[in-house]
C-alpha cells in the first residue's frame, strides 16, 4: 500500500511563512556588513562549490542545522549563542523557510530568512565569492 502524505511541503512552507520574518535580497544586500546580523547558509556543500557563496556567511547545512542550535548538542557552534538577527538562505527561498521556523521554534531569536535566496540574491547584484574557501 502507498504512503499517504496529509501535509504537503507546500502547505508546510507556506503555514512558516505566517510565522517568520522575511527579508528581501534588496534588504539583506544593504545589511550584508552590518556586524548585528548572521547570514545563515544552508544550501549543501555542492551548491557553495557549483555557485558560490556570499561573503561572511556562516555555513550550516540543513541536515545538522537543529544540532548546532542546540547549546546541550554535543554539535553545538557557539555562533548560534551570539545576540544577533540570524538570518536564513538557501539556493531558492524554501529550505530557508522551513529553517528560520525550526531555529524560532527552537527558541533562537530574532530570526528571518531571505526570500528567493542566493538565487535572489545574485539578481540583485549581491557579492558573491567562488573558488576554494578562505579558512578563517
């Protein structure tokens, strides 16, 4: 017998919506050096290497994303602890989505998430850095 899903991703994204804030690439371009927000990346590894990234973005793949939130995760990344707006991306404005909800439901605040993602963010003539990553 097949699956029967009853909650579609569509619903699902668009029922986060309601509750997160959302920023547009034209706002997060002029934000991108302000030292108050963190850009959150969660687009693959694959994605970062094929297209680029945006500079100064932290990288945190979907898949740990509640682990390194968690301050009792032995995963935990100590930027998620700082008293900043965390603001999410992923290739195209829907994995973020889910993200910012999860990170708010999780208690981290203030979250956002940038609509349209990289996507949007390089039609809208933000930097964008490729080759090998810089280790800092």
């Amino acid at each position: 017998m097949p699956q029967t899903i009853t909650k579609s991703v569509k619903s699902m994204v668009e029922s986060a919506k309601a509750e997160i804030t959302e920023l547009t690439a034209a706002d997060m371009i002029a934000k991108a050096k302000d030292p108050g927000i963190v850009m959150v990346d969660i687009r693959d590894p694959r994605e970062l290497e094929r297209d680029g990234r945006i500079p100064g973005a932290f990288h945190a793949t979907r898949g740990m994303l509640e682990f390194w939130i968690d301050p009792a995760s032995p995963y935990y990344k100590p930027v998620f602890g700082e008293d900043k707006q965390f603001v999410f991306f992923c290739a195209g404005g829907l994995r973020s989505v889910l993200a910012a909800k999860t990170a708010q439901d999780m208690g981290l605040k203030p979250v956002a998430h940038m609509i349209g993602g990289f996507g949007a963010w390089k039609t809208a003539g933000g930097e964008i850095e490729t080759g090998p990553k810089v280790k800092g």
